[in-house]
C-alpha cells in the first residue's frame, strides 16, 4: 500500500497547485504551489499513505463486524464505525481528486509519444 500512495505523477501536470489531504480550521481547501518535490510534498505523500492505510484497516474491521459469525455490535458501535468510515472514504476521495489533478493530459502524453 505504501509503495502504490508514494508515486507521484511525472511531467508538467505534477507542476502547479496540488491539493493537499488536510483543510484549514474552516474546513477549506488546502493547496500548495509545487514541483512535487520538497518537505510538504513529502509531508503530505506520507499523510495520504497513512490514510489510505487507516482507510484499509477500517475496512477490514467493518467487514470482519459484518460477517455472519462476528458479535453483534452496539448502536453507539455501529454509529461509531459508520463515522469513521464515512471519514476515510472522504479522506480516499480527496487523495483521488488530489492525484487526479495531477495526473497529465491524456492528448499531452500522446502528442509528446
């Protein structure tokens, strides 16, 4: 998981604003004028991993939880697992719109081929 959260987008769309995983005290978007090198690049590769990672982990626990053997979980617990996974499929979608952002035009890389 870590080795696939790492990889960055090469070429001239890598350059330019990135979205960063985290948002201001008001809940706004975060974006830093990069290279895609550097400490909050860096910074923010390894906070995406960690989420996606905790987003995988919970994801295991919310399927273990609903498998037809496991224990029968309280409401408070069954509330508190549907916030957390709400949380990381939202932190998931930002890491998307994140990498998408990045990612080269399709008619740039056939035009530099």
């Amino acid at each position: 998981m870590a080795e696939r959260a790492t990889q960055r987008p090469q070429g001239p769309a890598a350059q330019g604003p990135r979205l960063l995983p985290w948002t201001t005290q008001g809940g706004n978007p975060c974006y830093l004028s990069t290279d895609g090198q550097g400490y909050l690049a860096n910074l923010a590769d390894n906070i995406e991993a960690i989420q996606l990672g905790m987003g995988e982990d919970l994801l295991e626990y919310a399927r273990d939880a609903m498998a037809p053997d496991a224990k029968v979980l309280s409401a408070t617990e069954y509330r508190w697992l549907a916030r957390r996974l709400a949380e990381a499929l939202s932190d998931a979608l930002r890491v998307a719109d994140s990498r998408g952002q990045r990612l080269p035009d399709p008619k740039e890389v056939t035009e530099d081929a």
